[in-house]
C-alpha cells in the first residue's frame, strides 16, 4: 500500500472509528439507561416500523450517493440533482407512510402506531437535507468532521431522549431522541459542511448517475428488506416484548459487528476507488483489509459471545435476560459481516453494480427461504438460520471476488483461519470465566482482560503477520506525531 494511500486509511479508519465509536458509545449507553427505565415492550414497537423506516431511506438514496463516490468525473451539477432527488422522494415518501399509518397499527395489533408512525418518519425528511454533505465528506475521506457532526449530535438528542424517559414518556422519548437527533445533525452539518445545492436539477446528471446507481437502488432495497423483515415477523407471529428482547440482542451486536464493517466500507470504497484500474495494488491493498478486518472482528464478536450473560445482567437488569441466547447465535452470524462487506465493496469498487444486483437477488431468495422455514421453529431457530445465511453470503460473495482477482472463499478462508481459531478460544475462556464467577460486574471484567490478554499472546506467539502489521502501523503513526 502507498504511502498517500496508507495516510488516507489510516486517517480515515481512525475518525471513521472516533465517530462511530464515540457516537455509538454515547447512544448506546443512553439507549442502556433508557432500556431499564422503559422496557423491551418500546422498543418492539419502535422496531416494528423499522422495515418501513430502511426501506424508505432506500428509495431516498437510491444508491446516488454510491454513484457519486464511484465516479471520478462528478461536478457540482450531479450534486445538487442528487439533493433534488432524495428531498423531493422523502415528501413522497413521508406522505404515503402518514396515509398508511392506521393499517400499520392494524397489521401489528398495535393502535399506538399510528401516531408514533406518523411523528417517527420526519425522521426521513429531515435526513434527505444532509445526504449530500455527508457524501461530499465520504468522498473526502473527512471522517474527523463527520465525527464532530454525529456526536455532537448524538449526545444531544441522547439528553433529550433520556430526559423524556425519565419523566415518563414511556415509547416516546424513543421517538423524540431520533426526531432530535436528525434536527441536531442537519444544523452540525450545515454548520461544519456548508454545502447547499448551487445548480438545479439536471436531467443529463440524473441519467449519468442512474445507470450505476438505480442497479444498487434494487440490491440495497432487497438487502434492507431482508435485514428487517424478521422484526416484521417476530412482531406478528410473537408479541412486542419478544421483538424487544430480540431487537436489543441485535442491537449490541450491530454496535460491534456494523460499526467496525461500516468504518472499513466507507473508508476502503473511496481509498480502493482511486486505484481501481490497477488490479495488481487493487488486490494487494484488497487482502490487508480482509485480513485485519477479520483481525478485529473474530475476537470482538466471539468474544461478546462469551460474556454474553453478565453483560446483559449488568447492564440491562434480570428483565432482558431472555435476550442472551439470541445475542450468542446471532453471533456466530454477525462475525462474518466484515469479511462479506469488504468483499462487497471490491464488486463495488470495480463498477459492477450489475453483479451487485445478481448477487442480493440470488442471496435473498435463499434467505427468505431459510427464514419461512425457521420461523416456525422459534426465536432461537430464527438466529440459528441466520448464522447459516452469513456463510451462504460469504461464499458467494467471494464467487465475484475470485472472478475479478482471484481471490476466493477457499483462500481468503486459509488466511484468516489463525484469527477465527483464536478468538474461538477466547470465547471458550470468557464462557468458563462467566460460569465460574457469579457477580455479574466483576465476571464481565474479568472476562474481557483474560480474553483480550489471550488473544493477544497467540497473536504474538504464532507470528500473526496482519497483527504485527497493525501494531507497527499504531507505532509508525504515532512516532509521526
């Protein structure tokens, strides 16, 4: 990897991890403060509208921030016709979810939503404002104004939604925190950013982008249709408190496994963006993010798994004790997210939004099918058959990885094998250390040192060359400031 191009991940992969972290860590230990106040009853019902919220986005989207990222050649003309376009879809949107609120509310047996559903999805308007300011930032790699923006804002609506929690507003300080939160993130971004539309809509733009963007538009509409239809079928076959206990179990492991795979997408696509007619640098720079995604992930999933038990009774109370099994499955899912996803932006990377479409399509159909399938075995059997989707994915995904640089599943398997091995052992250890120490608190504790200690030691012990890298890149960067 160059050096220019070691500065842009480095830099970028910290503030992206800065903003993320520090945004997540603030709302998720909020979101841990509210939790105990109002229940896993809210958040099932705030889960419940969680299909129509992605879905929505989707189409508001409609992969043009992708394109603009992709393309070298952008002008301040495509800019401003993609603001046009996702303000303009947000008002339609906005508008057809306010009309079928009340057979929302029917369809879950839950007369509240249609008025959560109606106030929950200003949320879309609002956001389309800063779409475009946070593409300019992802362009530039700018994670460190990013990071400014989403905490400063997550901090504030988190204050507001804790605030309403504990005066008793119950699901509606849920609503309230999202509803500030876009509030507070269009006034940061403008504020940081100061970016608005200085062209009107151009139809030459708008085809431009379409061509590559509208093929994502499908893949990532079919994708997010199936990452929230299982709220949709947990809150209809099951009840409002098993989709809570469900959604927080998916919950704590997005806050690892999305956050971490997010960090390495957005900034690998505009780093691996720049070289993409280079195949040679391409794949060379390629594997070192397989390998050191997987270098983190392994250990931080597995590793949550272990200590699954006294996290969630030291953080969240006895009460949501029923979300640990399905923390633990999920998992074994959630570990492979990374990989899939670093595999997914070389598809990206290399222009072919058409393979992108083919792959949701056929990964889709597979999963749907594994779903109706386990649904009618329980909660757990529902993460059991996503644990099976995540390897289905992973596989083929790398069938186009393989195609473009010969660099397949069998492969990319042989060399991250050490770090998935390892941090199998620390999940072992952290299972041992939770069952042999009853005090929640001091188990978890004890059980995160022992593990992260361990894994280290093997790391250095074996000669890990991903690990040896990292930490020699930590030191080169250091020295440099």
């Amino acid at each position: 990897m160059s050096d220019s191009l070691t500065t842009k991940t480095v830099h970028g992969v910290a503030w992206s991890f800065a903003e993320r972290f520090s945004v997540q860590g603030v709302t998720f230990l909020l979101e841990l403060i509210i939790a105990r106040i109002i229940g896993p009853e809210s958040y099932g019902l705030i889960a419940m509208l969680a299909i129509f919220m992605a879905v929505s986005q989707v189409f508001i989207d409609g992969g043009f921030s992708s394109a603009l990222i992709q393309r070298k050649d952008r002008n301040e003309s495509d800019f401003s016709t993609v603001f046009y376009i996702n303000f303009g879809i947000s008002l339609l949107i906005y508008l057809a979810l306010f009309l079928a609120a009340p057979a929302i509310a029917q369809f879950f047996n839950e007369p509240l939503l249609t008025a959560i559903t109606r106030v929950y999805s200003l949320n879309l308007i609002i956001n389309s404002l800063v779409a475009v300011n946070k593409t300019k930032l992802t362009i530039e790699v700018d994670f460190k104004t990013q990071s400014k923006i989403s905490f400063f804002s997550a901090l504030l609506s988190g204050v507001v939604g804790l605030v309403m929690a504990l005066t008793g507003w119950g699901v509606w300080s849920l609503v309230w925190q999202a509803l500030s939160a876009a509030v507070f993130n269009v006034a940061f971004s403008f504020y940081y950013v100061r970016w608005i539309p200085r062209a009107g809509f151009s139809a030459a733009s708008f085809r431009r982008l379409f061509s590559f963007g509208s093929k994502l538009l499908v893949a990532t509409l079919i994708s997010s249709l199936y990452s929230r239809i299982y709220d949709v079928v947990i809150g209809k076959k099951f009840s409002s408190t098993n989709l809570g206990l469900y959604s927080r179990a998916d919950k704590f492991n997005q806050f690892a496994s999305s956050n971490i795979s997010g960090i390495l997408s957005r900034v690998s696509f505009p780093v691996l963006s720049e070289i993409q007619d280079d195949d040679k640098r391409l794949l060379s720079v390629y594997k070192k993010y397989v390998q050191m995604s997987a270098l983190v992930m392994f250990p931080l999933i597995l590793g949550m798994a272990g200590v699954a038990s006294p996290m969630i009774r030291a953080l969240l109370g006895d009460e949501w004790m029923g979300c640990v099994p399905m923390l633990q499955v999920l998992c074994l899912a959630y570990v492979w997210d990374c990989v899939i996803m670093v595999n997914l932006n070389l598809i990206y990377v290399k222009g072919h939004s058409d393979y992108v479409l083919r792959l949701e399509i056929i990964k889709k159909l597979i999963a749907f099918g594994i779903l109706i399938v386990t649904m009618n075995f329980g909660l757990l059997a529902i993460c059991w058959g996503r644990v099976l989707y995540s390897l289905i994915a992973f596989y083929l995904n790398t069938y186009y990885t393989k195609r473009l640089l010969d660099y397949g599943f069998f492969t990319q398997l042989r060399e991250i094998a050490p770090m998935l091995l390892f941090s199998l052992v620390i999940a072992a250890e952290a299972l041992l250390i939770s069952w042999l120490i009853s005090k929640a608190w001091l188990a978890l504790v004890v059980a995160v040192v022992a593990s992260a200690a361990t894994y280290i030691v093997l790391c250095r012990q074996f000669r890990i060359e991903t690990y040896a890298n990292l930490i020699n890149l930590i030191k080169t960067r250091g020295n440099e400031k």
